[in-house]
C-alpha cells in the first residue's frame, strides 16, 4: 500500500473518536449528577449537573476534531514515508 486517502481515513476516525467521546461523555455526566445529588448545596449542584450536560455535547465534538487532525497528520506522514520506502505490503486472499 503506497498511498492512503488522508481526508477518508480522517473523517472515519473523527466518526470513531465521536462515538468513544459521546461514551466518556456520558460517563462524565453521571459522574456530574452523582456529584449534584450528593451536594447539599444549592450552587455546587447547578454546576455539576450544568457540566454533565456540557459533557455529552462537548466531548464527542472536541474528541472528533483531535481524531480528524490526528488522522490527517498521521496519513500526510505516512504518504511521505511511503513514497519513500516503498509502503506496506499487503497479502489479501
């Protein structure tokens, strides 16, 4: 394999990292309701439920961008190296 489509392989990446930040972020809002319901205080348990939520929106967008770049660097990268040793072998039956 000499060549590999940078802006393919990212955009499938920035799916999967999506998916595994909607999961952490699920798991940050319950840790953020826990922490609500725990709180007696009125403020304290405002914010914790105000970050959960912000947790299941913003983790799969800010997961997806880092995964896109990511990809998008390593794939450039291996395209350069590529070109030069020659690429991956690959036996497909």
């Amino acid at each position: 394999m000499k060549r590999v489509g940078p802006l393919s392989v990212a955009k499938n990446v920035a799916v999967l990292y999506a998916v595994i930040g909607l999961l952490l972020g699920a798991l940050f809002s319950l840790a953020g309701a826990a922490g609500a319901f725990a709180d007696n205080s009125g403020v304290g348990a405002g914010i914790a439920g105000i970050l959960g939520v912000a947790a299941i929106v913003m983790f799969p967008i800010i997961y997806a961008c880092i995964g896109f770049v990511g990809a998008l660097i390593a794939c450039a990268l291996y395209n350069v190296v590529a070109s030069m040793v020659g690429g991956i072998e690959l036996e497909v039956e």
